[in-house]
C-alpha cells in the first residue's frame, strides 16, 4: 500500500535540501557574477530559470516516486546517493555554463560599450595581453576597460572582427578604462535627445535617471551591445562612468 504521508515528507525534504542548494548557487549568480542589471542585460534571470528549475523540481520528484518504508535502509541510501549524483552533476553543469557566459569586461568601443562574456574570450587572446591586468578573465563581476586598436594593428582587427571576433573580446586592445573619459564625453548624447527620437521610452529612462541618483544635466547616453540586443547606458560626465542602465534599444 502506498503511504502518502510518507512520500510527501521526502518529497518535502529533497525540496528543501535541493532549494537551498539552487540558494547558494543563486548568492553566486546574481551577486558575483551577474551584479543587476547584467540578470536582465544578458539573460542570466532566464538561464539560471531553466537550469536550477529543472533540478529543483525533477529531484523532489523522484523522491515521491521512490521513497518506499518498505525498502532496507542499504536500498534508500542506494537510490538517494544515485539522485544526489545526478542532482549535483546537472547542477554544476549548469552553473559552468552560466560561468562562461557571465559578463567580464565592460568595454568601450569607438562609440558604445559592448558587454564581453567569458566565453567570448580564448585563453589565446589572454597571452596576448599587454597590460597584465587584462590577462586574466575577472571573477568578481564585470570590470570597464576601454578598447584602442592602433594603426599596425587595424588590419588584423578587422579581418578578425570579419570572422567573428571583435577587438572588444581581444584584450590585446584593452587599456585602461580611464583614458577613454574624453572619448565618452564627446560621445555621449543627450537625453532630451533620445526622448525625442523615442518617446515611448521617456518612462524607461526617468526611472533609470532616479536609479542613478544624479541630476540630468550632467548625464549622457550611450548603447550598451549585449547579446540580446542593446540597451542604454546612462553616463555621467563628471566621472566618465555609467551609473545606470535603461533597457531601450536607441537605435
């Protein structure tokens, strides 16, 4: 005879025990590695979605169906060890995927900044550093850097970025952050500016500005590449960094 009371007490405990697992995994995720809005930039709210769901539902599932009195305590703790197995596989394949694909470099680039995931970077590239700073591919968040290709090396930049790799994921090109705050200035553009072109997103960009926490007069926009898409980044002047990000495509 089947004991549901029983069933369910397994099922309830496989789902706490898994849940606090996909809670340490999520402290990593979203805190480390993609800090908001990177979540919602990249994707990584929907891939965590897809890969911790799964393993959160399908193991206390399988609890319900295997748990049984019946069986010799040598049996449960076969089957348990089995499912935790397999639990703990899925779920760190799950988290090195999202490892390659968290951003690393925030990198800006003649006009925009592009948003550079981990895996966009070959271990090929790293040696190719000139700074030793850039050599290495961050853990802790993503860090801005800017990108100079100069002349001896345009050819090669561009027939890389031809087949597919841009010179923001080479850190071969990659210079200090700041020495790009002038570039950034030119560049940057005014929101009444964007408001204009696409009123729709006025709504978007009024909540990012009261994000920011800094008066409009001294921001400026500028795209945000992602792999989704683009967003905008809102820059202030007077640092020459982002200090929020709408997500509105200014194109």
């Amino acid at each position: 005879m089947i004991v549901w009371r029983d069933k369910l007490l397994a099922f309830g405990v496989h789902f706490i025990a898994t849940a606090l697992l996909a809670a340490a995994a999520a402290a990593l995720i979203f805190l480390v590695w993609f800090p908001t809005p990177f979540d919602a930039m990249i994707g990584g709210a929907r891939l965590f979605v897809l890969v911790v769901g799964c393993d959160l539902a399908l193991g206390p599932l399988i609890s319900l169906v295997i748990f049984n009195r019946g069986k010799s305590r040598r049996e449960l703790v076969t089957d348990y060890t089995v499912v935790a197995i397999v639990q703990l596989v899925a779920m760190s394949y799950g988290i090195w995927v999202m490892a390659g694909s968290r951003p690393v470099y925030v990198a800006f680039a003649k006009d925009r900044f592009e948003v550079v995931a981990a895996q966009s970077i070959r271990d090929s590239d790293l040696a190719e550093a000139h700074d030793p700073r850039f050599a290495r591919r961050p853990l802790f968040g993503p860090e801005f850097v800017s990108v100079r290709v100069e002349s001896a090396d345009q050819q090669d930049a561009l027939f890389q970025e031809l087949a597919g790799r841009a010179p923001s994921a080479r850190p071969k090109f990659y210079v200090p952050y700041a020495e790009a705050f002038e570039e950034i200035r030119k560049r940057g553009g005014q929101l009444v500016e964007l408001e204009a072109r696409h009123p729709e997103a006025k709504p978007l960009l009024d909540a990012a500005v009261a994000e920011s926490g800094v008066p409009r007069e001294p921001l400026r926009w500028l795209p945000v590449a992602v792999r989704l898409g683009f967003w905008t980044a809102l820059v202030d002047v007077r640092t020459g960094k982002p200090v929020a990000y709408a997500p509105v495509d200014p194109y």
